[in-house]
C-alpha cells in the first residue's frame, strides 16, 4: 500500500483524498469449504473463521477503516442442520468471552443488527452485556448482524412509517430515501462504501440491500478462513482505484 498519511486525533490515517472507506461490509462465506477440504468438521472453518475476524479487524483499524460490519448469521442460516446452528452459537459465545476484554483494550465499539433474540435468553443477555462493556469508541466500530435478513429490515422500516401515517404524525407524500434510511437499525453508521463477499460466490443474499445501493463491490476466491490483512489492504487498494460517480456520469 502507499505510506499512510498522518494519523488523525483518534489515531486513524488522514483520509481527505476518500482513498480509505469509511465503512466497509463483509459476507464471510467459506469457512464449511475450507473445513471440507482438510478433511475436518464444519465447526473446525467456523473457528478458523472467527481467527480471520480477528485479523481482519487488526488491518481495519491500521488502515483507518471506521466501521466493519460483518455477516455473522442470516435470517435464512436457521436453515442450516441442528448441529451446525447449534455449534455457530457456541462459537459465538466462545468468541465473546475470549475476546471481549482485547476488543475493550483496542477501543472497538460493538453494535448488533438483526434480532439476535432468537438465540435465546442466555446468549442474548451476554450479547448485550458485551455490546454494554464496548463503549461507544472513536477508533472503530463493530457490526454484527445476527439473524439478519435486508428485505426483512427495509419490511419494519416501512411498517414503523406507516403506523405513523396512521397516528396522523406522518404525511405520506413526505415519506422520503431519508425517511426510510433512517428508520433502518444501520441509521447511525456512516454510508457503506464497501462491501466483499468471499469464497468466490457473486451474490448478496440478502445482506444490506439497501445500504449497498451506491457502494463499492469486490467478490474474491479467498476461503474466508484465509482472509487476514494481505487480502482486506488489496480490498482497500481497489478500492481505492476505483473512481466512485454515485450515477452522476
């Protein structure tokens, strides 16, 4: 990459010439492929994974990334067999108690989206107990969405306009992109700027259709268990290539 420009207050690169992403989305698709290929369970990808999620967010903050959301667990991921579900939850709870304490120490912040309640009380209380322990941070934001689907989010958001419609607080002709926007839960994060998919598969599946109207998209073979800091700066040097027009020319 090129030599970093100097660091800001919080401690991230300048980024007055846009080449940095604010916000940057991952699907981290792959990690059943990469256990399959090594002849190991399913779970055994799913912990490599959560290693790549550790590396990827070390590059984000070196290289002054705002915001990562990640794509932990769809809506449609209850699909999945029993003993897979179930091993995905464990390893979430694994990850929370293992790395909570270095997110804290590293100053990330983390905010969930989807309704994680659907992973029970238990799971639930200590979601919300790290998202109470990782405090609002100027240095980086963690997004995790959990039981998350796009077309459900822009559904509520549409629900929660029209019940102000009929309490009479909402005129109809003035429900706008900002309107809706605003009532989607990534309403406080900065404009996504990039999203990658890895494992080589071109699609969204369902995941921030809204948000992704305008940012830049970048599929890559790369298993995400072999995701680390080599792949996430090329991300950002594409990225970086690109010259965004937003539909203006």
């Amino acid at each position: 990459m090129s030599p970093a420009a100097a660091p800001d207050k919080a401690g991230r690169p300048a980024r007055e010439d846009g080449s940095v992403p604010r916000h940057v989305a991952i699907i981290m698709d792959g990690n059943g492929r990469w256990a399959k290929k090594r002849g190991l369970p399913r779970v055994a990808g799913h912990r490599a994974g959560a290693e790549a999620v550790r590396r990827t967010l070390r590059a984000a903050v070196k290289n002054g990334v705002e915001v990562v959301t990640l794509y932990a667990f769809s809506s449609e991921n209850w699909r999945r067999s029993e003993e897979e579900v179930s091993d995905l939850k464990g390893l979430l709870g694994y990850y929370l108690e293992r790395e909570l304490e270095s997110l804290a120490k590293e100053g990330v912040r983390l905010k969930l989206i989807g309704d994680y309640s659907a992973f029970g009380p238990d799971l639930s209380k200590r979601l919300e107990k790290a998202m109470t322990k990782l405090q609002p941070s100027n240095r980086l934001t963690l997004v995790v969405a959990l039981n998350y689907g796009s077309r459900a989010e822009i559904a509520q958001a549409a629900q929660k306009l029209a019940v102000k419609v009929g309490e009479g607080s909402l005129d109809p002709s003035a429900i706008d992109e900002s309107l809706v926007a605003a009532e989607l839960q990534t309403n406080d994060l900065p404009e996504l700027d990039l999203l990658i998919r890895t494992s080589g598969e071109v699609r969204l599946s369902n995941f921030l259709l809204w948000q992704a109207a305008y940012a830049e998209l970048m599929f890559t073979p790369t298993l995400w268990p072999d995701f680390g800091e080599a792949e996430f700066e090329a991300a950002i040097d594409q990225y970086a290539s690109r010259e965004r027009r937003f539909g203006g020319r």
